[in-house]
C-alpha cells in the first residue's frame, strides 16, 4: 500500500497542567501520512502518548481528497503535512464538558 496523505478528527482525553486531577476532552483535526485507517490511528496514538495524552476515538479517516473545500486551518496543516512525509499535525483543540 502506498503512503497518502490522510484527515480524520480524533476525540482525546488529558490531564490540565494546573490541575492535574482535572481530566479533560477534546476533539482536533489531524494529518499525517498513511496507507490505512489503522495507521493513521497508530501514528496519532503515538503522538498523543508522547504529551501524556490518550487517544478516545478516530472518527472519519480517509486520505485527503481534492475535491474538498478545507478551512484555512485545514489548509494550512495540509501544507505542512505534504512537504514533510514525517509530520503529524493536529489543529485547534475543542473541549468539552462530560456530563
């Protein structure tokens, strides 16, 4: 299988700085290289780990299409991603209350 360019939101969870008995979730963007859904996955489970994060889930993963219209966000990681066949690049995090 060969290497694309893959999106997918993914849901973590993660402790605050200032209060770390505070766990919190978010949702990002993030894009990476990959030739499959579990790659993709395997590669954001990694890098989460590496700041003490945890992956929650992967929801709508599947190489970058150019037939999409990206926000200037999107865009922007997009770029970054192409020319470096290393990157993972996550966007803007989204938290969220648990009820």
């Amino acid at each position: 299988m060969s290497l694309e360019v893959w999106i997918g939101t993914i849901e973590i969870s993660y402790f605050e700085g200032e209060k770390p008995e505070i766990r919190k979730y978010a949702f990002t963007v993030v894009t990476t290289w990959a030739s499959n859904t579990e790659e993709f996955t395997q590669k954001c489970k990694r890098m989460l780990e590496s700041y003490g994060w945890h992956l929650l889930g992967v929801e709508r993963a599947n190489p970058v299409s150019a037939l999409h219209d990206f926000s200037e966000e999107v865009t922007d990681m997009l770029e970054k991603t192409t020319s470096n066949p290393n990157a993972i690049i996550y966007g803007t995090f989204y938290t969220y209350p648990v009820m």
